[in-house]
C-alpha cells in the first residue's frame, strides 16, 4: 500500500546497537530526535538497512541526507535503496576513526624510528669496543 499523504523531507542518522547479542538497528531524526525505526534484526547486512529505508520511503519519508557510519552494510544499502541520498559520516566515526588511522600512522614511524635509532646505537657501541680493544697496548713478546 503506497503512502497517501505528503511527502516529508528529511536527514536521518542510522547506526546499530547490541544488547545481550542482539542487533538494533535505529533510525532517528536529527533535528527533533525523534525515532524513526528501532527494531531487533536478526543482522546488519545491507539487505536490511535496505528494507527498513525502503519502508521509510513507503510511509512518506523522502531521505535527502543520510548520516551513518561507513560501515558495509549500510554502505550496500545506500546504493540500493538511497543511490541519489547525500550521506554524510556521523562525528563520532569521522572523528574517531580518522585519528585513529592517523595515531596508528605516527605511532608505527615513531616504532620505525625507536628501532633505527637503537640499531645505530648498539652499532656505535659494538665498534667503540672494537676500537677500544685494539687501542689497548698488546703484551705480546713480537710486539714493540
């Protein structure tokens, strides 16, 4: 049964949940706060992220911006039920994930160059022995 009335544009922000292993998918609305969709899923697939956007759609909702997080299921479900919707990341992830990725970067060259700088130290100490040891004055009856 189509949606008879008019049509109400607006953003919305997806994401999951879990409680005691069990997957919730909710939408809200931004702006009022108002949930939209929450509902037990028996997964996160994109098949259904699709179905719950297409229902959105059925009950009168045109979605112009997406908020969410780039995870794939939702990401397969944009391109199948919201192709032309705008999708925006939500802070936490477009924040955490970004530093993250930058904090494994400079945390991993900071390791690379711990690791360089104690191998040019135990190098440096290997040949001051070296030298040490042959600067020492030999006590052999050849030697002068």
């Amino acid at each position: 049964m189509a949606f008879e009335g008019p049509v109400l544009r607006l953003a919305i922000c997806s994401d999951e949940v879990f409680a005691k292993n069990q997957t919730i998918l909710i939408t809200v609305d931004p702006v009022s706060l108002a949930i939209l969709q929450i509902e037990l899923s028996k997964d996160r697939k994109s098949e259904s992220w699709s179905a719950r956007w297409k229902c959105l759609a059925a009950e009168g909702y045109e979605i112009v911006t997406l908020c969410n997080d780039e995870g794939t299921g939702m990401a397969g479900a944009q391109g199948e039920a919201l192709p032309d919707t705008a999708r925006q990341s939500d802070t936490f992830h477009a924040v955490a994930h970004r530093l993250g990725i930058w904090a494994s970067r400079l945390e991993a060259a900071a390791f690379n160059d711990i690791e360089a700088e104690y191998e040019c130290v135990m190098h440096q100490l290997h040949f001051k022995a070296l030298f040490e040891r042959f600067q020492k004055p030999c006590h052999h009856p050849i030697c002068p």
